[in-house]
C-alpha cells in the first residue's frame, strides 16, 4: 500500500458492517476515492464528525493499488460548511451538487478543475442569498468539463448565428437552433433571447459575479428547465436521489 495525501471533499458516505463507514470523496489531486473509516460510527472516534457530509479538508489515505476501496489515514478540516448544513435548502443544493459529481465523474481519474469548480460553488452557496444560481452555473461549467455543454452561441445544426428575438432550443440536439433550421422539422421550443444571453453570461464570467446578476423569475424558470430537461437527456439521472429532496424544498421555499 502506498500512502496518498490530497485536499478533498466528502460528497457521499454509507454503513460498512457496525462501526465502519465507506467515505466517498472527491479529491483534488487524484478525483473520487471511495475509503474506510475505521470506526466511523462510534462517537468518541477521531473520524466521526470530520468525515461528515460536504466536509473539505486534507486526507491522507493508505491506497490499496487495483483495488477501488481505500483506507483512510487522515482527514484534517479545512472548512466544514456548517452554514450549508444548518439551512435545508443550501443542504439539498449541494446534495444535488455531490450527486452529480458522484454520478459523472470516473473513479481514480484526476481532475482539478472541476474539483476547484464544485469547492468554489460551495463557498458561494454558503455566502449567498441566490444559491439558486449558482447551482445553475455549476451545471453549466459541469457540463463543459465532461463535453456535453450546450451549443449557445451559434445554430448547433447549421453553425449561423442566433439573430433574432425568438431563438429555439433543441435538447436532444444539443443546443440553440436558428428559426431557418427550426423550419427544417427540427424539435426544438422557444426560449427567451434574455434566457439565453443569462446562459451566455454564466458560462463565461467568474463564478462569484453570479449572484449579483438580477435574473428574472421568468428567466430563472426558463433557464432551469433548458438545464433539468439537457442533464436528463444527456446524462442518466434517475439514481439522483437528491433531486426530490431539492424540489421539495424549492416548493417551500416560496
């Protein structure tokens, strides 16, 4: 066994026999490790409270090499978001945010950028009162890291611009459609070009400026149902056991 050390995030965790637990982390510099807390469950045990859901901080893990189960060493707090933790709909925010990580990203496989981007999207989630958006420009550039971003700057069939007021998009083509190729027989529905110049912004400007963006509740809905109806198309989403959780608290929350 060689030992491992890396910043991480624990975006899962579940029961192993009666006093262990299998911690699943996103890590920095070697992408999602699953590892055992020895004796996770008891109480007065040292990785009890650190490996709690959505905690980041530095682990040092013993790898077990060919094997996809690790042993954790270490696993010392750097943030542990009790802000996020104390308030539900932030809770099922980043619920949603680790599923998908856990459901698009490849066991063991590096990759940094998407690590920065899912620990930058937590610490705003936490900070900000438009949590909501966030989420949305996290699914964006998420989908960008795994190429499967949406074509929205040009006609994803005939590559022309996008001119004019009434665009169309197609989700099972993959992008925005000009009103020449929508004539074509291709299915698409309208959007808002104000929806679609808001998708433009969030895919490109820094993720801290989001929530000082002042997106219309008419275009917040457009825009969640362009990304919730691509994600389902594109990427298998029916094992998301978060996202009840998130739309029940989303009704609450008007």
């Amino acid at each position: 066994m060689s030992l491992k050390r890396s910043n991480a995030i624990v975006i899962g965790h579940y029961s192993l026999g009666e006093a262990d637990k299998i911690i699943v982390f996103f890590t920095r510099d070697y992408g999602k490790v699953r590892a055992v807390a020895r004796g996770a469950k008891r109480l007065k045990n040292r990785l009890s409270g650190r490996t709690e859901i959505f905690t980041y901080g530095d682990l040092i893990y013993f790898e077990r090499v060919g094997k996809d189960l690790h042993t954790i060493n270490s696993f010392d707090i750097i943030e542990s978001f009790q802000k996020i933790k104390e308030d539900l709909l932030k809770m099922a925010y980043c619920s949603y945010i680790a599923d998908l990580i856990q459901h698009v990203t490849p066991e063991s496989e590096p990759d940094p950028d998407t690590f920065d981007l899912m620990l930058s999207a937590m610490y705003l989630i936490e900070s900000t009162a438009d949590a909501e958006m966030v989420v949305r420009a996290f699914e964006i550039r998420l989908l960008e890291r795994i190429g499967l971003n949406p074509r929205l700057d040009s006609c994803i069939i005939c590559s022309g611009e996008i001119n004019d007021n009434t665009p169309k998009f197609s989700i099972q083509s993959g992008g925005v459609i000009c009103g020449k190729c929508a004539k074509l027989g291709h299915h698409a529905f309208n959007i808002s070009y104000e929806s679609l110049e808001i998708m433009r912004k969030m895919a490109n400007i820094p993720l801290e400026v989001i929530p000082s963006l002042n997106i219309l509740e008419s275009n917040r809905q457009e825009i969640k149902k362009i990304l919730m109806g691509f994600l389902s198309f594109h990427v298998d989403m029916k094992n998301l056991r978060s996202l009840g959780f998130l739309e029940s608290m989303e009704k609450d929350k008007f």
